[in-house]
C-alpha cells in the first residue's frame, strides 16, 4: 500500500482523463494521495477532489513563483480552509529563485506569513525549495517552524541540508529524479536518512520517474520510487511502501 504524499491531479493535464489515471494508481495499490493546490485555481479543484474521493486529501497554501499575486483575502481563505477535515497540511510554499516572477523579497513575506498561518491551524507545511536553499532554511528556523514540521518535498539536497531539516522535524520526500541515472546527490541522501523520516510522491504531472521520463507523470508511477529506494536501502519495496505510508499517516494525523 502506498501514500503519494504530492500529486497535482487538479492540473489541466488530467483534463479528459482524471477517472481512468485515479484508477490507474488504485490498481497500483496507491492507497492515498495528497492533491496540492497552490493558488486559487488549483486549490478550488483541490477542494473538489477530496468531496469527490475518500481517500484523497489536500494541502492549501500559494506557491513562491505566484507570491507577487497573492492578497490578504486569499491568506484569509486559505485559513477558512484548514478547518476543513480533510485538509492535512498547508503549503505548498518557500522560495523558488529559477524563476523571476516574483521579487524575492515578496516570496520571503509571503512565505513567513504562511508558517504563521500554519502555526496558528497547527498543521504541518509542505515545502518547495528551488534554488534557494540558504534562505528556505533560514527562515523556517527565524519562524520556528519545527512546531509544526513537514515536507521537504522532491528534496534533490545534500545530507547535511537534510539532517538540519530533520532536526526541525522536516520529512524528507522523494519523487521521480531519485530514479534517474544521474541523480548521485539524491542516491546518497536516500541510502543515509533514517527511514521514520522518509516519504514519497510524485509530483505528478511533473518530473516523472524512469522508465517513462519525458512524459506525463501520474500517481500510479509513485511505485517506481519505491522500488528505487528499496533497492538503494537493501529493502523490499513492501518495506518501503509500509513505511512511508506510516510516516505520512502519522505527519498528516490520518487513522
């Protein structure tokens, strides 16, 4: 049985065939999935989703590419929305300095004010990181946010960036790149984190895993992940799936 700690199945990619991919995963034994939503768009067809499936939940926040778009009105709506059952965590947020959108002052405040927001919903957050390692970690220790912990999500850092994270009872999540041939960074810090810290996801529809690199990803190919990991870790991939479903059961507070 198997968690996908991140997918965006509220993408326009899933359009025409959202049904067949979600039964897709469920014959892969993808047993729950967490569908982020990360600005308004996203989040309204977040919230459908987990009406729609019981074994789908959410994450609510606005992401740091978009932070220059972001009101107040819609940190106050994404606070409404942590109140409802199925909303397990905020986010995703942090900073992301690939691109150019938004000035990164803007994306430090819109950031630090969702760490508070989650602080005061006492949930846990989900973190995007690119580029901007330094100052994501930086932040989550000036706003204390090992209060609630969370996600590293696709983490692609050292192992050093991921033991300060631990510490701040960050857990670190994998997806698709940790199966590419290249990814030595990942391969290592994969083999070296104690597994009651690890997660996994896809990110689908985005930075699918081999052996289907190149095209749309999809919930069902987070068993790729764990086949990698189990293999890099000397487990099965039963270990590995029991484990991390556990460890996202336990962040999220599902029974």
């Amino acid at each position: 049985m198997l968690f996908d700690t991140h997918v965006h199945l509220n993408a326009d990619q899933y359009e025409e065939d959202l049904q067949e991919v979600i039964e897709r995963a469920r014959n892969e034994e993808v047993m729950n999935m967490v569908v982020v939503g990360f600005d308004r768009k996203t989040i309204q067809k977040a919230m459908e989703l987990v009406e729609e499936y019981d074994f789908i939940y959410a994450a609510v926040g606005w992401h740091p590419v978009d932070a220059i778009d972001m009101t107040e009105e819609d940190l106050l709506w994404i606070e409404e929305l942590a109140s409802h059952e199925k909303v397990v965590a905020i986010g995703e947020m942090g900073l992301d300095y690939h691109w150019d959108k938004s000035p990164k002052d803007i994306q430090k405040e819109v950031f630090r004010k969702q760490i508070q927001l989650a602080k005061r919903v006492k949930l846990p957050i989900v973190i995007h990181n690119r580029d901007a390692t330094s100052d994501v970690v930086q932040i989550l220790k000036e706003e204390d946010a090992q209060e609630v912990g969370g996600i590293m999500h696709c983490f692609t850092g050292s192992l050093e960036v991921a033991k300060e994270c631990m510490e701040m009872n960050f857990y670190i999540s994998f997806g698709g790149p940790v199966t590419f041939k290249n990814a030595k960074k990942p391969k290592e810090v994969v083999k070296e984190i104690p597994l009651d810290m690890l997660l996994i996801e896809t990110d689908c529809p985005y930075l699918t895993p081999h052996p289907y690199r190149g095209k749309r990803n999809e919930p069902g190919y987070v068993r790729f992940v764990a086949e990698e990991i189990a293999a890099l870790r000397g487990m099965s991939v039963e270990e590995v799936a029991e484990k991390t479903t556990a460890n996202a059961k336990k962040l999220f507070g599902i029974n």
